[in-house]
C-alpha cells in the first residue's frame, strides 16, 4: 500500500506543517500566543476602561467565524472539497442556542416564547411544538448544537461522496441544500419565528446577556473555543489521516487505487467542518442577540471561502487571519460606505487568487523567507601568479 504523502504536493506551508524539523518549536505556537494574548490584552484592557465593550463583544463575533474557517480550510485547503453549505450548519447550530435562549427570555400565552408567538396567527391553543422541548436545558441544547449539524453534515457527505459526486457538481448541490433550508427556515408553519428569526434573549445560564461582565465572559469563551478548534485541527492535518486528505485533493484516483477509501475520509473532513461550523453559531448568537435566515442565504457561505482564500488556504493560521480580517472590513465599510463594500470583497478575492494565491499568511512567510535568506558567500578571486 503506497504512502499519501508520495502522492501529494505540499505547499510550503502544508510541508512545515508535516515536517517537525523545520519549523521551530517558537514558530509552531505563535498562533498559541496570539490566543493567549488575546484571552489576557483584551480583557484587561476593557477593565482598565481602555477599550468599551462593544470592540470586545466584536472580537468575540470574529472568534466564532475563524472556528467556522478552520473547518472550511479542512475541507476545502486540505481535502480540495469546495463546501458552500457552511452557513447552512452555522445558523443550525445557532438555532439550538437561540431556542434555549428564546425558552429562558419573555413567554406568553402557554409558555410560548415571544419570538414566536408574534409570528403565529392561532390566537387561541397554540402549544409549543415538540421540537423545541428538548431545548429548555442548556447541556441538551449544547450537545444538539454540535450533534444536529453533525448528522446532516454525515449523512449529506455519505450520500454524495458515496455517489462519486466531487468538483462542481458537490458545490452546486452544497450550494442548493443551503437555499432549500432558508425557504424552509423563512416559513412561518415551521415554528422556528420564519423572517423574523429568534430573539428576545436576556439570560444564559443564569447570567443576564445584558451584562458587560457576560459579554467579556462569552469572548473569552469564544476565544479558548477557537484555540481548542485550531489544536484539534492541527492534530489532524498532521497525523495520518490529514496526508490522506491532502492525497485526496491531489490525487483521489490514484489514491483509491492505492487500496484507501477517500468517501470515508472526504465525509469524515466534511462532517468534522460541519460541527466546527455549528460550534461558531452557537457561541455567536448569544453575543450578536438575534439568528436570522439571513445568515443562511447563498452569499454567506460564499463569503466564508473567501475568508479562507483571504487568509491562505491550506494554513490553519491563514483561515483564521482571513476570517478576522475579512470580518473586520465588512465592519468598518458597511457602516461608513456600504456600497463599496461588495466591490472591495471582491477586488480583494480576484486580487489575492491572481498575484497571491497562497493568501496573506502565504505573502507574510515569502517576505519573511526572504529576510532570514542566508547571503551568497562571497568568492575571492584568484591571486595572480608571480604575486607573494
């Protein structure tokens, strides 16, 4: 049975990544230093009155969406498997926290929440349907947060990759699932409060939303949460499994010829980038204070793969840099020139796929490569005969 790595071509990045020898071990855990200090600078820097709550709780809205590009990069910069379903398993996940949220803010008629009893046209017998019971605890809702997604996400993933459905083909149907589930999250007799989406959220916990303390508490979690996503990410485009899906976007005939199975692995990666995707919006809808629909429509997801080509695909850091950077300039231009902003995300796309395809984090390491190049040793030439 051959090696995946013989049959693969590894970026630079991807190559430090596989061999422990290069990169030293300081290198390594930058990333690890740049969570950690954003887990003590930002908090202090809020308590010492330096910075309000509302850049924090920002921050903290970017920390869920790097979670989501860290399972992108799996399946799209290691597996070479364009997803554009992902905001379709983020707004699942964010549903589950939101109907926990909804069941402990303000009720009316039977207990119903308000969110959805104001969408609702039966003024008299309504009940809380069945679905949303199992949300009244936070634990429950948790783990439905992570399991739901993660279900869709494999059985999805079985049947096509099953069916041999790969390339083009897989990102269309992707990209019809999504649009399926927002005209079946916009209807009204599905009980999930249609357009309007969730809200009314005071409480988490026991702790009142409304708190600043909270706030910061929820990016901190939202912080240790990514770190904890990019370990476990790291864990596996370094082991075994992570060369077999580089092998898998390079050479997934040759592969299957080789005596492996890509299905199993190709659903694996996209199962796994399914819950990462639920894990950020259920983290991101206690400090965004609504879930829409909205956040499901087709250019959501388009918009979080190019959070990850932004940043550098096939870098775990690059997913992560591009999703805050990206994020942070959608921020800043649609609140003081919104219609330059579609033009801008996608100069910047073309830009970036056209003179630097390996991303910001890839421009970063040619430049640094080319300050620590060793000189040339200088040669001397030869003395002249006859000359002492």
């Amino acid at each position: 049975m051959s090696d995946p790595v013989a049959l693969t071509t590894l970026t630079p990045g991807e190559a430090a990544l596989l061999d422990p020898v290069r990169p030293t071990l300081a290198r390594r855990l930058v990333p690890l230093y740049v969570l950690l200090a954003a887990l003590i600078v930002i908090p202090g820097l809020w308590g010492m009155g330096l910075i309000g709550i509302t850049p924090v709780n920002q921050l903290g809205r970017f920390a869920c969406f790097a979670i989501v590009a860290l399972g992108i990069d799996i399946i799209w910069g290691y597996a070479g498997i364009l997803s554009l379903c992902q905001a379709m398993f983020f707004c699942i996940g964010g549903y589950a926290m939101g109907m926990h949220l909804a069941l402990h803010g303000p009720l009316d008629g039977n207990g119903i929440p308000r969110c959805l009893f104001v969408v609702t046209s039966e003024v008299s017998g309504f009940n809380l349907p069945w679905f949303w019971q199992p949300f009244h605890g936070l634990i429950p809702a948790l783990i439905l947060g992570l399991v739901v997604p993660g279900v869709v996400g494999f059985v999805f993933g079985y049947l096509a990759f099953r069916s041999r459905v790969r390339g083009v083909y897989f990102s269309i149907i992707t990209q019809a699932a999504t649009v399926m589930a927002w005209l079946v999250f916009c209807r009204n007799e599905v009980r999930l409060c249609g357009t309007n989406g969730l809200t009314n959220f005071v409480s988490l916990g026991g702790f009142d939303l409304r708190s600043e303390r909270v706030r910061v508490g929820l990016y901190m979690i939202s912080v240790l949460m990514l770190g904890v996503s990019y370990l476990v990410c790291r864990y596996l485009v370094t082991s075994r499994a992570g060369r077999i899906l580089l092998a898998v976007r390079d050479n997934e005939s040759r592969l299957r010829f080789s005596g492996y199975d890509p299905a199993a692995f190709k659903t694996f990666a996209f199962t796994l980038a399914a819950i990462l995707a639920g894990l950020g919006g259920m983290l991101y809808v206690p400090q965004n204070g609504i879930i829409t629909p909205a956040k499901m429509v087709a250019t959501e997801s388009i918009t979080m793969v190019v959070w990850v080509a932004v940043g550098g695909r096939g870098t775990l850091s690059g997913a992560i840099l591009g999703a805050i950077v990206v994020s942070l300039l959608s921020s800043q231009l649609t609140t003081t020139w919104p219609s330059a902003w579609p033009f801008v995300l996608g100069g910047l796309f073309i830009i970036l796929v056209l003179f630097c395809p390996e991303g910001l984090l890839g421009l970063w390491q040619k430049w640094m490569a080319k300050r620590t190049k060793p000189a040339a040793p200088a040669v001397l030439a030869p003395k002249a005969q006859g000359m002492a």
